[in-house]
C-alpha cells in the first residue's frame, strides 16, 4: 500500500508526536515500529482529526496440492 499522505502530512504528525519523519511513514505504510512510537503516532493522530486508512490485510490460503 503506497503511502497516501503528503510530505507536509507527515512532518505535522512528526512532529505532533514528537517522533523522526521516517517512524510515521512506516508506521503510516503498516509497516513495524516499537509500541511506544506507534501510540505517540497514533494520539498525534488524533489530535490532529487524521484517520488512518486501513491497511490492506493480506491472507494466504493453503498452498494447492497440500492435505
């Protein structure tokens, strides 16, 4: 999933959250970040009325020719 937010975007929840650029575009791409970055993100966030998209979730079935 690309990341849908500006530059701009980014550097206010950066800094909102006091957090690097780079953290929230990964954080922001569903990428992993320690729990601690992804709660100071997220109540940026919401401080700031952004939602979030969902990322897309993405699940594997049996491979086939297995039991």
């Amino acid at each position: 999933m690309s990341n849908t937010f500006s530059a701009h975007d980014v550097r206010r929840i950066s800094v909102e959250a006091c957090r690097d650029p780079r953290s929230v575009s990964r954080f922001l791409r569903g990428e992993t970040v320690r729990p601690t970055v992804a709660a100071s993100i997220k109540a940026a966030l919401a401080k700031l009325g952004i939602t979030r998209p969902s990322p897309q979730v993405v699940t594997h079935g049996p491979t086939e020719g297995t039991p």
